[in-house]
C-alpha cells in the first residue's frame, strides 16, 4: 500500500489557518529565524570588535615600547665649578739680564803710524763694537724664547676666565651626545646612571688628565673618557691675563628609554 506524502503545515499555518494572513503578524512570524539569525551575526560582529580592538592596541604599544628600548637618551648637565676665591695674579717676571760679551785685544806697540794704517786700525775697531753688539743682542734673543718656551705647570681650579668650549655648553652637549655610543653590556643588564669625569683643560686648550671622579659601571665609564678623550681644542683659562692650566668636570648621565 503506498503512503501517500503529505505536506505538512509548519506552526505558524497552523495558528493562521482560519485567520488573515495578509496581516502583519503572520509575516513577523515568518522572517523571524532569518531576523533572529542576522541580530546574531551583528551581536557576534560587534562583540568581536569589542574584544580584538584591545589586543590590536596593545600589540602596537608594545611594538613601539621595543622600538623605543633601542633609542638612548644622553643627558648632560652641568656641573657648577667650586666656588673659591680667586688666587691673586702672580708678579710679574723680572726682566732678563743682558749678556755683554767683551773681548781683549792686546795692544801693539809701535814707534809711528802712517795714515793709512790708522784708518785700516779705526775701521777694525768698529766693526769689532759691531759684533759684539750682534753677539749682545742675539744672546738676549734667545734668553727671551726660551722664557716664553717655558710651560706652566700649576692646575687652578678657579680662574679669572673660566675655559670654554667653542661655542658654549650647547655645543659641548651636541659633541658628546653625536659621538657617545651606549655600551650593548650595559643595554641588556639595564645599567644607566650618571657618570662624573673631571679633566684638565691645559694653557694651550687641549684636554688633559681625564679621570673618574664617580663611577657608574666599568663599561660607561670608558665610554664617557672615550668621548671626552676626542673633545676639540678649548679656549684656555686665563689668571691674570695668561693662559693657565684648570680643571673641569662634566657630568653624563646614560639613561635608556
């Protein structure tokens, strides 16, 4: 016997059966599973974006903080100078003793003298005062280089007229910041801190004498004497209107971002 294949009325045929279908109720019900579907898809949409948009950020941030780690920032302050009185000017040199070199000539006895022989006799006399007053006057020449050869040894650590680097502490900052390299060491143990260097500035500018005065870490230190180490020439100190030798300090800190 065969069955017959009936089609079967779904819920809502059922409950509109006998009633207006044309009436919006029974088309709500209809489109509900497919309206129900969409708000779902939208709902897990928008609480996707809600839960992604954090990590998005904070993965960027983090990207930027290990950008950041690499880049070191050098700071340089300034160290104020000790301030003590200035010693009083040194007196002034005595002026050196001149050299008179004199020489004997004997005498020659002779009964007469003809004419000619008296003026061959003057002309040798004075071209004898000649000589030595050459003699006399190089000797006094080179007594003077030799004074001016002569280095001051002395450091004073506070001057009339304090050194200074061409073009001041801005450009002092500059040279050492462009040329300073962070130690890799000291990057990967997190070592920073602020390194103090002292060194003598001598009479001709030049720099001179660099030591430690407070240590940070062995591999800071040496970077911090190596760049100062390569500092141009200065403009000497002066006392009392001379170029004399002074120390300096100067403080650089290492600091990692």
């Amino acid at each position: 016997m065969e069955k017959e294949k009936g089609k079967y009325l779904s819920f809502d045929d059922i409950v509109f059966e006998i009633r207006n279908k044309e009436y919006g109720a029974y088309s709500l019900r209809k489109k509900y599973n497919r309206n129900l579907l969409i708000g779902m898809i939208i709902g897990v949409i928008i609480l996707g974006t809600a839960v992604i948009a954090p990590y998005i950020n904070a993965k960027a941030l983090e990207n930027r903080q290990k950008r950041a780690e690499r880049q070191v920032e050098i700071k340089m302050d300034n160290l104020d100078q000790p301030q003590q009185e200035a010693p009083p000017p040194p007196p002034p040199p005595p002026p050196p003793a001149e050299t008179i070199v004199q020489r004997y000539v004997a005498p020659v006895v002779v009964d007469s003298i003809k004419p000619e022989e008296a003026k061959q006799l003057m002309t040798a006399d004075q071209a004898n005062v000649e000589v030595k007053n050459e003699e006399v006057q190089a000797v006094t020449e080179v007594q003077e280089e030799v004074k001016e050869e002569e280095a001051p040894v002395e450091v004073f650590v506070v001057v009339e007229e304090m050194p200074a680097f061409p073009g001041g502490d801005t450009e002092l900052m500059k040279f050492i910041n462009s040329n300073i390299v962070y130690p890799e060491i000291a990057k990967e143990n997190n070592i920073q801190g602020r390194v103090i260097l002292r060194f003598c500035v001598t009479y001709k500018g030049a720099v001179d004498q660099i030591s430690v005065l407070k240590s940070v870490d062995p591999s800071l230190d040496s970077e911090a004497k190596r760049v100062i180490a390569m500092l141009p020439t200065w403009k000497p100190g002066k006392q009392g209107g001379k170029p004399v030798n002074v120390w300096y300090s100067v403080p650089v800190t290492f600091q990692l971002k």
